[in-house]
C-alpha cells in the first residue's frame, strides 16, 4: 500500500534563513502523525509547505508525493486542485475561520453541493445530519456569532471532513480550548483516522498528542529531532528537547497536593463565605466558600465561561458579590492583594517601555530601584530588554516582568488568571516554577484560575472546580474562543 | 462638513504607494499654505481692499505677482487674507469643538452610566442633523456674518471629538493595564497619563486635521453660495464666486482660490493618511 | 426582528430629534429677528405702505405675541406636530405648497448621485484592489483622494466648465430637461464615489485575506464560488454601512449643488431663504432636508441588516 502523504528531503527558506530544515514523513490511510513543537519551531510552515498554501516569499525544495503522485512542482493553480480532493485542512481557530455571515448548514453543505456537485437538496440533508451526528443538530441555521467556540471546531471539522479527501490536515485544532473541549476534538480527528483518514495533527499540545496516539515527530528550530510512535516516544524520549517538553507538561507532574505538610498553608490571607454572582443573567456560582493561606496555592478550575475569571476578581474586589463576603487579613494594605493576566502584553500600558512601568511603580510606593532589579534579576529577566515596549518581547518574559511587577509591592496574595494559557509549554513551565519559588520563599497566598486540571493538579495544593451554569450549546453570544471566564 | 471615515473595521490594509511620500507631499503642501497665510499678508504691501478699476483683470506681472481681479485688486494680497481668514476660522472652530469635546469623552467614558447616556442623547440630538444644515440654519440668524460659522461649526464638531474619545477611553479604561495600575495603587491621573493619553493623540490628531479640512471646505462652500462670508472680505469661496463671470478672461484668476484650497484639503488629508474611524 | 425594530425605532427618535431641534432654532431666530416681529408681520401681510401700529397690534394680539416666550414656544413646536408649516415671508405662499414643488427635483437629484456614486465607486474599487500594489491601484486611489480634497462646488464649476462652456454638451443651470440633471448628480456622485472606491478597495481586500476566504478556498472551492459565497456579502457590508454614513455628505452636498447649478429644489430653496431670512422657509426647507436624511439613513440601516445577520443583533 502506497503513503497517503510521502515528504523527503522537504525544505523551507526565507530570503535570510532555513526555516525548516530537509526533513522526511511518511503518513498511511488510516494513520495518524503529531508533528509536535513550539511556536517557530517551523511546524506550521511544514503544514503549509504540504498543503501548498506557503506565503509566496518562501522558497520551498524537496519532494511531496499525495497518494502517490508528486505534487511539489507543481504551480499554485494545480496545487489548489487538490484542496478538498486529496487533501483538506482543518484551520487554526474556526471562530474566525467561518464565514460570519453564512448559517453553519450551508458551510458544510456547499462541500457537497460545489465540490461533489450534489443537488442542494441532498447538500442541505447531507450537512444537517453531519451536524445532528455532532451534537449540532439546533445550530444549523445558527450564524457563527452565535456558536461558542467549541461549537465552531465542531462545524469546521464537519465542514472538512465533508470533503472526503483521503489526508487531513489539522493546523493547531485545539488552540484556544479548554481541556474538556481539547478531548473532543482529539476523538473527532482519532474518529476520521479510524473512518480511513490519514490525519497530520500540528500542535503545542503535548496532552493532545498523547490522547491520539498514532506516531509523533518532534520539530526544533526548523528541524525534526525525533520520531516514533506516541507511545514510545512519550514513555522513552530519546532526544533532550522531548524530554524538556514532556516534562513540561502539566500532565507528567507529581500532583502537588502530595507532598502533605511541605507545603502546608499558613494563616488565612483571604477568605470568602456564600459567594454568588450572576452576570448576564447566569448564575455563576452560589454558596461558594473558600480560604487561601499564606503559601498556599488554590486553583479555581473548570470549562471556559464558567466564570473562574469573575470568581477572582470578585476576591480581589474587582466586582462586588451579589451575595456573600469577602475578608482579607486585617492590616493589609489594599495594593498588597495583586493579579497576573492571562495576556501579559495586555497588562502593560502599550506606549510605555517596561523601565518606565516599573519606575512608575518605584516610585508611587518610595521603594529603590535596586529592589526591582533584584526582583528582576531572581525573575531571570535581561536588563537589556527593559527597554523595550510591551509588544516587543516575547510572552513568558514578559509574564516573568509582570511576576516582578507584582511582587515589588509586596504582595501578600497573587490572583493568576490563566496566567500561562497563551505560553508555549516550556515558557509555562519556566513561569510555573518561578510562581512555586516565590510561593515558597515569600509565603504567598495564591489564587491561580485554569481551564486545564492537570496544571490545577501539579500546582496547587487544592481545587474549586466550577461547572458551567447551563448547558454547553446553549445561546452564545460571548467573546470567541480563548477569552478566560 | 462631516469627516467621513474611510477605513473599514475590517482591519488594516496597506494603502498603494510609499507612506513616506504622501506624507512629505502633504506636508509640502501645507507648509506652503500655512506660510501665506501667517507671513503674506505681513510680508505683501499692497491692500487687499483697495480697488484700481484701470488695473482690473491684469494677468500676473508688474506690481501684482498674480494679477488683479475684476476689481483690479491685487490678487495675491487677496488670497493671502483668505488663507489667513480660512485657516484661522478652522483652527479656532477645532480648538473650540476639540476642548469640550475631549473633556466631555474622557468624563463620559470614565464616570459611564447615566453621565454616559446623557451625553450620548446630547450628542444624538447633534448628530441628528447633517452638520451643515445645522450651520445654515443658524446662519439664518446672521446671514453673512463671521459668528453663525464658527458657533455652527463649532457645535457640530464637537460631537466627533467626543465620540472618538469616548470610544477609544472606553475601551482603554476596560483594559487589563488599567487595572493593573489600580491594584497597584495608582491614581486616576497616572491612569490618563500612561494609559489613556498615549492611545488618544493619535486619533485626535487625525481628527483635527480632518476636522480643519471641513470647515475650511464648509466656509468656502457656505461663501460661495452667498450664505458664509461675504465680499468685499476676501475668502477663496467667496473670490471664485465673484471671477466666476470672467471665466473666459481671467480663467487664471479664477483657479487660484481653487488651487489654495485644495491644497489645503489634499495636504491635511495626505499628512494625516487615513481619516478617522 | 429585535434588530430591525430597535433600528427603525431609533430612526424614529432621530426624526423627532431634527424637527424638535429645527424647530427650536427656527423659533428663537424669530425672537431674535431686529425689530418688532408684529410690525414685520404686519407689514408682509398689508404691504410696507399700509401698515400701522394699530394693524401691528392686531397683529400681536391675533397670534398671542404678547405671551411669554415658553408658551409661544410650544404653540411653535404644535404647530409643526400638525404639519402646519406656516407662510413664506417672501412669497407669501404656503410653505408645504412650494416644498411640494421642490421635493421631487432634490429627490431625484439625491437619488440620481447616490445611484450613479454605487455604479462608479465600489466596482472600481474593486478593480483597484484586484491589481493592488500596482500603478493602477496608486493612480485610482491617487485619483479617489485628489476628488476628495475637492469641495463639491469647485468640482461643479470645473465640471461645467469643461462640458457646459468648452464642449457645450450639457446645460450648466436649471432643471430643463433630463440633460440638465447630468452635472450637479455627476457632481455629488464624484465625491461620494472617491471615498466610496477607496473603503471598498480595502474591505475587498481584506475580505479576501480572510481566514474564512482561505478556509473556503481549502475546502475545494473555485475561485468564483469563493468570491459568491463567502466574498461578496461580507464586503458588501462594510460597504453599505460606510453609504450610511456618507448620507451627511450627500444632503449637505444636495445644497451647495443645487445653488451652484440652480437646480430648484430644497437645498436651493434652503439657501434663498437664509440670504433672505425667510424663517417659516428655513425651517420648512431644514425640516424636510433633515428627514430626508434620516428616512435614507433608514434605507440603509434596513440594508446592512439584511447583508448582514450580525447588525441587527450588534446594534443597542
């Protein structure tokens, strides 16, 4: 039997650089291959060089073979020939990647009706059944405004799978779940494997690899490292990077609460009695107790919208309870209870370098500068990069700046919302230890908010899981996907 | 009057050509503009008024570098004036719309509730007119006069101000970084300081060149059809009006105010690049 | 229809708005109007010469001048309630009767530019877009914003000067015949059309760098069905909704075009009545120019909701 997809000696370059070095896959029907890595690590490109959809101003060599035929030579025109015949693509964040002013029915339908020249009578039936078999069967005639992004995934996998082409390509198809939702759409694609598909999954996401299964390959700095089926590689990583990556992965941490006593909280910082809070006519939560201690770690866990977010900012005093109270710690200043965002650059203001920021924060509490550079030093952050602009430095240094930031003040408690969703996984590892550090030595009370339990699991000592407060599909008129609760 | 906005929400999209180049084109422009009305009429002697019926319609040359009128006024002196007049007109027509405008945004944005919908209603009762009939209707308390302009004009700019301001504090204030600065003890003044002030020159810049650009285009429009500023003081609107009928002899004449004024307009437009959104 | 209601509901708002605020001005011009308005009035109905004291008193006493300001005030605003548009002080005919004659010219005149700015602007900007980069795409958009930097009264001279005095094609004043309406529509429709072409080459654009065009084009879609279905209507949108904004524009266009060419209708009438200050016009010719605007502001707001199924819900 042939390879559905053959790629040797496969490279990529811009007018500067290699970007992905000569590489070699090969992918059967019914097989399904994780290229894993993280952000630049050129497993996107590699994706785009299969599919043919590179930016033009990338030179890409080496051969191509889609079922047998080699398709790398060939001009753009004939490549998109094969889009939805050979071979389809499964894009990065579907909120945005379906047609905002089409129903769902009819972006799965057109597949039927244009590409397999269906009667639109049989598309309609064919697409509505695809969508009733997903759980979709009410959002048919729904706008994608109005499917939360887990429902968009969903459409957009129907929307793919219509087409029927023998390779599917799935270019980060978890970005922006949460963990439930990331299970999903694991067994969705594992679905399409099992159908006859052979399936290329690109991702960051160590756990979604590990739910697949299939066989991996592991890409650094434009280079495969290692290869091999899942298991194996996961169970005994021969190359040091997949070793660092899988020991970044929440999911391979001793759970934290383990250890009884090592890290046991101290006296309460902040405690709440029968907390509620509606917003938008939804009750979040009700009757919610909870106590954070002086190095203690609490995580507040559970689906995206499920309201983690305004639990936390309900505790910091951000949002006044419908019902309940709230106590800090006697004699505690109100700027010693600090929070760390979800998208750092967001958290700083854009047209200030960060030595201003933290200047800024120098001097409205009369601290010296020295203070900052100790804390900035122990953060592991360059003095070099202070000056630049927020947008200007990566994201987990400039988390790293934010953690420094928050404790010049001297906090005594730390709400981190999703303080590591938006970071590579090393990045969040790097930024989990610093967090564990500083808990331990300064005894800080922290309040972390996730999506993802295992992470809740290997950093905190307990967890409040919220559910969501009505059923998943139901009217969605939120922000899209990747937007914390 | 209106600024027109002409970018789309869609997104950024490179407009043809190089950005440096339009905006030195522009400035040219203006600059070459801004010098005749602030040092001309200082510079030239001769009286914009003054009327010589024996010299009417010369083409340029001699004692008028550009030509007389049909008056036999010295062209250039004339055109001077009017630069200084439209330009000043603007400028204190935008600082006046700009000042409130901005203060009004920032408290609506920043107090929300029901000081948000009242000055949301005030600014939809403004806006409920196009801003030139609002400008003629008050003109129809003094036909003619410098006041019923720039009040109008005045009054139905201001509410661009205070949308755009509203709309960008708005959205600043609900930022993270805001709060961030909250919670680590900073004040409301360190708040517009490093964080809204920075977001805002931008668009106000903008909006007051573009804001300039229609009211120097709504006087000479209002001035041409006899409604605005009326002769004998010199306006370009005004001017074209009065060379209108010596088209045929002095079609030079007739082009300059023409010229100035779009000048004026393309300069401020091309500086700015795109106009607010 | 949430949506829909909401919008029309708010149009309705705004209509109230311009007559209160039309009328509000109209009434305090009158207040404010030299001399003594009894006199005035007096002297319009019976001549300069006839006129006496005791006829201004009569005068005075029959329309209640003499009440204070706020109940005069409201008898102004219930007045206009009614419709009841009063009498020109010029002509002495009744102001809805001549507004009757003019609205038909500025309707077609306003319809004329708005359709021929939809036929000029948006296909070119998409021209513009499809050879984006290229010197097409600069010299059109080049074009667009030199026309733009043109007040609508200069494009009118230039435009009669080239084909009513050098060609001698088209008339250059009046409303005789459809020819006559040529050049101040052709006049309105320039501008409109140069900021319409340069919105539309950016939405087309970036529609077309859309995820959901490249999703589309992955799924095995053709090209034509990729610009049908998932192109079109989404820069349709933007497009329309930018017409809605451009309608301030266009009415204050209407006026200055109108007077340039002499073309009778409320704009011009407009302007006659503030040089003459002929208040019951000025309110008449403003009232009806500002409905205008808000009925064709509902026009496109009903468009944008049937283009897109995001504006209804978007709008508060």
């Amino acid at each position: 039997m042939t390879a559905a997809v053959e790629v040797s000696g496969l490279r990529v370059a811009s007018a500067a650089r290699v970007l992905v070095r000569p590489c070699s896959l090969e992918l059967r029907a019914g097989e399904i291959l994780v290229v894993l890595g993280e952000t630049g690590s050129g497993k996107s490109l590699l994706a785009q060089a299969i599919m043919g959809t590179l930016p033009p101003e990338l030179a890409c060599a080496g051969r191509i073979v889609l079922g047998g035929e080699e398709v790398g030579h060939l001009p753009p025109a004939a490549r998109r020939r094969l889009w939805g015949r050979r071979i389809a693509l499964l894009p990065q964040e579907p909120w945005s990647a379906l047609n905002p002013t089409m129903a769902a029915g009819g972006q799965v339908a057109e597949v039927h009706a244009l590409l397999h020249g269906r009667p639109w009578a049989e598309a309609r039936r064919r697409a509505a059944s695809a969508l009733a078999a997903l759980g979709l069967g009410r959002a048919v005639g729904r706008h994608p405004f109005r499917l939360s992004g887990g429902m968009a995934q969903r459409v957009a996998i129907a929307a793919t799978a219509a087409t029927g082409a023998p390779v599917l390509l799935a270019d980060e198809p978890t970005k922006g779940l949460d963990a439930g939702l990331r299970d999903e759409v694991a067994a969705l694609l594992a679905a399409e494997a099992a159908g006859g598909a052979a399936v290329m999954v690109i991702t960051h996401d160590v756990g979604l690899a590990r739910r697949l299964g299939g066989r991996v390959a592991v890409m650094l700095d434009g280079e495969v490292v290692e290869t091999g089926p899942a298991g194996e590689v996961i169970a005994a990583p021969r190359h040091a990077y997949t070793r660092l990556l899988l020991a970044a992965d929440p999911e391979t941490w001793a759970p934290a609460g383990a250890p009884a006593g090592a890290r046991a909280a101290g006296a309460t910082v902040l405690s709440a009695r029968g907390l509620a809070k509606a917003l938008g006519g939804r009750t979040l939560f009700s009757g919610l107790d909870l106590e954070v201690g002086a190095g203690g770690i609490v995580a507040v866990a559970g689906p995206s919208g499920c309201g983690k977010t305004t639990l936390g900012n309900v505790l910091l005093g951000l949002l006044a309870p419908d019902a309940g109270t709230v106590s800090r710690r006697p004699g505690t200043a109100a700027h010693r209870y600090q929070k760390i965002y979800q998208d750092p650059v967001a958290a700083f203001a854009p047209q200030a370098t960060l030595r201003a920021a933290l200047g800024d924060v120098v001097a409205r509490h009369g601290l010296s500068w020295d203070a900052a550079a100790r804390l900035l030093s122990a953060m592991r952050v360059p003095d070099g990069l202070l000056d630049r602009r927020p947008a200007q430095v990566s994201g987990g240094e400039l988390q790293r700046v934010a953690l420094a930031r928050a404790l010049l003040v001297d906090p005594v408690f730390l709400f981190a919302d999703e303080a590591t969703s938006r970071l590579d996984p090393l990045t969040q590892k790097q930024v989990m230890d610093l967090l564990n550090e500083t808990v331990a030595e300064r005894r800080l009370a922290v309040l972390m908010v996730t999506h993802d339990p295992a992470l809740a699991r290997g950093m905190a000592s307990r967890t409040v899981r919220l559910e969501m407060p009505s059923p998943r599909d139901a009217l969605y008129f939120g922000p899209g996907p990747g937007d914390s609760g | 009057m209106t600024a027109i906005p002409e970018t789309s929400a869609a997104g950024a999209v490179p407009a043809p050509g190089s950005a440096r180049g339009r905006r030195a084109l522009g400035a040219g422009l203006l600059l070459a503009v801004g010098l005749l009305a602030l040092a001309g009429p200082w510079l030239i002697d001769a009286d914009p008024l003054r009327q010589d019926l024996r010299a009417a319609l010369r083409g340029p040359g001699g004692g008028h570098p550009l030509g007389t009128d049909h008056l036999g006024r010295d062209m250039l002196a004339r055109l001077a004036h009017a630069a200084r007049l439209s330009l000043g007109l603007g400028a204190a027509t935008v600082l006046t719309a700009a000042v409130p405008g901005v203060l009004l945004g920032l408290a609506a944005a920043w107090r929300g509730g029901a000081v948000d919908r009242a000055l949301g209603a005030l600014c939809a009762s403004v806006m409920a007119l196009p801003g030139l009939l609002l400008v003629l209707v008050l003109a129809g308390f003094a036909p003619g006069a410098f006041w019923p302009l720039y009040v109008g004009l005045a009054l139905a700019s201001w509410v661009e101000y205070f949308r755009v301001v509203r709309a960008v504090a708005a959205s600043r204030l609900a930022r993270p970084d805001v709060e961030a600065a909250r919670l680590l003890g900073f004040g409301p003044a360190h708040v517009v300081r490093r964080h809204l002030l920075p977001d805002l020159v931008g668009p106000l810049a903008t909006l007051m060149a573009f804001g300039l650009a229609a009211t120097v285009v709504a006087v000479s429009s209002l001035s041409f059809v006899g409604i605005g500023l009326r002769p004998p003081t010199p306006e370009w609107g005004n001017m074209m009006t009065e060379l209108l009928p010596y088209h045929a002899e002095a079609p030079l004449q007739l082009l300059m105010p023409g010229t100035l004024l779009f000048a004026t307009v393309l300069g401020l437009a091309l500086v700015c690049g795109r106009e607010p959104s | 229809m949430g949506g829909l209601t909401r919008a029309l509901g708010g149009r309705l708002v705004q209509a109230a708005l311009v007559a209160l605020l039309v009328g509000i001005a109209c009434f305090a011009m009158v207040e404010f109007l030299p001399g003594d308005q009894a006199y005035r009035i007096a002297a319009g109905r019976y001549g300069e010469d006839l006129v006496s004291t005791a006829a201004a008193d009569a005068v005075r006493l029959e329309l209640g001048l003499d009440r204070p300001w706020w109940e005069r005030l409201g008898a102004w605003l219930a007045a206009l309630a009614r419709l009841d548009l009063g009498v020109s002080l010029v002509t002495g005919e009744r102001v809805a009767h001549e507004i009757g004659h003019q609205l038909g010219h500025t309707l077609l005149l306003s319809l004329a530019a708005l359709a021929l700015s939809v036929l000029l602007g948006p296909p070119l900007g998409v021209l513009a877009a499809a050879r984006a980069g290229t010197a097409w795409d600069l010299a059109g958009m080049s074009a667009a914003a030199a026309l733009r930097a043109l007040p609508a009264f200069a494009v009118g001279v230039a435009l009669t000067w080239i084909f009513a005095v050098r060609l001698g094609l088209l008339p250059a004043a009046g409303a005789e015949g459809p020819a006559a309406a040529v050049l101040p529509a052709l006049t309105l429709a320039l501008g409109l059309a140069a900021a319409s072409s340069r919105v539309t080459r950016d939405v087309a654009l970036s529609v077309m760098r859309s995820p959901w065009v490249a999703f589309a084009r992955t799924k095995g879609l053709g090209e034509a069905a990729v610009v049908r279905r998932h192109a079109l209507r989404n820069a349709a949108a933007p497009v329309t909704a930018y017409l809605g904004i451009q309608l301030a524009w266009l009415v204050e266009g209407v006026v200055v075009v109108e007077s340039v060419f002499v073309w009778p209708g409320i704009g011009h009438a407009l302007v006659h009545a503030v040089v003459a200050r002929d208040v019951p016009m000025i309110q008449g010719t403003a009232l009806v120019l500002g409905l205008l605007f808000v009925l064709l502001n509902a026009l496109v707001d009903l468009l944008c909701i049937l283009i897109d199924p995001r504006a209804g819900e978007r709008r508060r």
